[in-house]
C-alpha cells in the first residue's frame, strides 16, 4: 500500500469566525476540511460552548505544505491579533493523494 505525506493543519478558534474561516481556506486552494465542536481551557479562559458565542471549533485541513503555510501565515497576520486560536501542524501519511 503506497502511502503519501501531507501536512495536517488544525485550527481552533472561535466558533462565531467559522464562515469567514472557510472562505478564506476556500481562496488560499486546499481542496477540503473538516469542522467539529471543540470544547476546552486555555490563555483565554474555559470555552464550554454553552451558548454559540462562547463555542469554539476544531477545523482540520489536509493538504501540501505549500498550502499548510499559506493558510498558517494568513490566519497568524489577520486572527491572531483579536480572536482565541491556535494552530499547528502535523506531518501525516495519506492512501489517497490525489483528494489532497
């Protein structure tokens, strides 16, 4: 089985900035992601989601690492700033290359 390395990059941040968030994903050319409710305590105090304002989001993007970077940098430059999030990156291996 022949298995291709992607970059992994995971968001979390506010739930409110989602739509805006996968437009600009949409722009800067990844093919897809994935977005699931993320609960959790960090520099920014405890987000437990009990109402849609204080909900955060895990968004998950597999893609190259031309793309990883791109997405990375832009969300650094225009989110970190004013908004609660995170970012990182992972190195994984994919069976299908050509979804990424």
């Amino acid at each position: 089985m022949l298995r291709h390395t992607r970059k992994l990059l995971t968001v979390i941040t506010e739930a409110a900035l989602e739509s805006t968030l996968v437009r600009d994903i949409d722009r800067l050319h990844a093919h897809g992601y994935t977005i699931t409710d993320a609960r959790g305590k960090g520099s920014r105090g405890t987000r437990n989601a009990g109402w849609e304002a204080s909900g955060n989001i895990r968004i998950e993007v597999v893609c190259d690492t031309a793309t990883a970077e791109n997405i990375s940098t832009y969300f650094q430059e225009k989110y970190y700033d004013d908004y609660a999030m995170i970012l990182f990156v992972s190195d994984i291996e994919v069976l299908r290359p050509e979804k990424f």
